[in-house]
C-alpha cells in the first residue's frame, strides 16, 4: 500500500470570505449613516424654540381676547381680563412643558 495522500493546493480567497466581508463593509456604511445627524430644513432646537414662542405668545394673546370679551359682555372689567390673562399663561406653559417632554416635534 502507499501512503500516498494527493497534495492539495493551498486555498486563496474563498469567494465565501469575499462575500461576507461585502456584507460586513456595507452593514457599516449603513450603520453610519444612521448614526450621522439628520438636519433637514432648520435645526430641531431653532424649530422647538419657535414652537414654545408660538404657545406662549397664543396662550397670552388668547387668553387677553377671551378674558376682554367675557369682560365686556358681562361688565366685569378688568377682572375677567386678569382672569383670562392667567388662564393663557397657564395653558402656555402647559403646552411648553407638554412639548418639551414629548421628546418629538410635530
């Protein structure tokens, strides 16, 4: 008998290994470009800063109006406008405060 075991040659590339590392780099190329910051249009701070502008500027300005106008039909000026004044700022801060936490900007 011989003991003659054929030689093999050595293995280069396996097309296996190739494959997987395509997969590996573009795997990375989409974790980063989730990772990367997406601005689009304005900057999320400039539109949140906007938008508690707005609720504290609408909660105080229609809280005047209805106060005033509750005053004026029932004659209790300035009473009802100090009153509805209150009730705005209140609800201002509300809707701040509700945005703020919320995390999300609608």
């Amino acid at each position: 008998m011989s003991d003659e075991t054929p030689e093999r040659e050595p293995i280069g590339e396996d097309a296996r290994i190739d494959a997987l590392e395509e997969r590996l780099s573009a795997a990375r190329e989409r974790e980063e470009q989730r990772n990367r910051p997406q601005v689009k249009g304005s900057d999320a701070s400039y539109k949140a800063g906007n938008r508690a502008l707005a609720d504290l500027l609408g909660g105080l300005f229609g809280g005047v109006v209805v106060g005033w106008t509750i005053g004026w039909f029932f004659n209790l000026n300035p009473g009802a406008l100090l009153v509805g004044l209150f009730l705005g700022i209140v609800v201002a801060f509300r809707n701040i405060i509700r945005t703020s936490s919320s995390g999300t900007d609608e």
